[in-house]
C-alpha cells in the first residue's frame, strides 16, 4: 500500500487522540472498520462525502480540516513533526495566519 493521504493521516491522528479504536470510530460514524483500516494505511485517498461528514463529526472538527495537508495548530487537530513552528520560524499557522499585528 502507499503512504497515506491527508485524510488517512488526519483520521488516524484525531481517532487515537480521542483514544479510540477503529471499531469505535467504525461504530460511531456507521462506515466499516475494514474501511478505516484502508484508510489509514493509504489504500483509498479519496472519500466519499457522505463518509468525510460523519468522520468530522464523529471527531469534532470540520471536513476543511480532515482534508487539509499541513498540520493546524487548533487543540485537538492532527500534529507533525515541525507544527509546533508551523514552518514559519517559530511562530504557529494559525499565528502566522492572523499576522503580526494580531498576533501580539
């Protein structure tokens, strides 16, 4: 299989730090545990939307974040190596989003 998407690493990073397993995720969201497995390892890099809908809901954030590529540093949102930074010397995305008048 190939590396994951976006999507499979989002799921996979907000699923373990609700602490849940895939069977709990499957059952709360009603798509298959075999699916999320899939998922995760890089099988599918495209979901449904139907799907992309309960996953965000069932982890608490929008599907604008499960299908984003960089790292957010909002609580609760998957986390890679470097996010601390943001990859903008030292300051967060969401700092450097706001930009050095907010941010102060």
């Amino acid at each position: 299989m190939s590396e994951p998407g976006p999507i499979g690493r989002n799921v996979k990073a907000l699923r373990e730090r609700q602490g849940w397993s895939q069977n709990e995720l499957a059952r709360r969201t009603d798509v298959s545990q075999a699916f999320l497995s899939r998922l995760e390892a890089g099988a599918y890099r495209e979901v449904g939307s139907l799907a992309l809908l309960a996953l965000a809901r069932a982890l608490g954030v929008t599907v604008d974040e499960l299908l984003r590529e960089e790292p957010q540093d909002a609580p609760g949102a998957p986390q890679a190596a470097g996010a601390a930074t943001g990859g903008r010397g030292g300051r967060g995305a969401a700092e450097a989003a706001r930009g050095p008048q907010e941010a102060r």
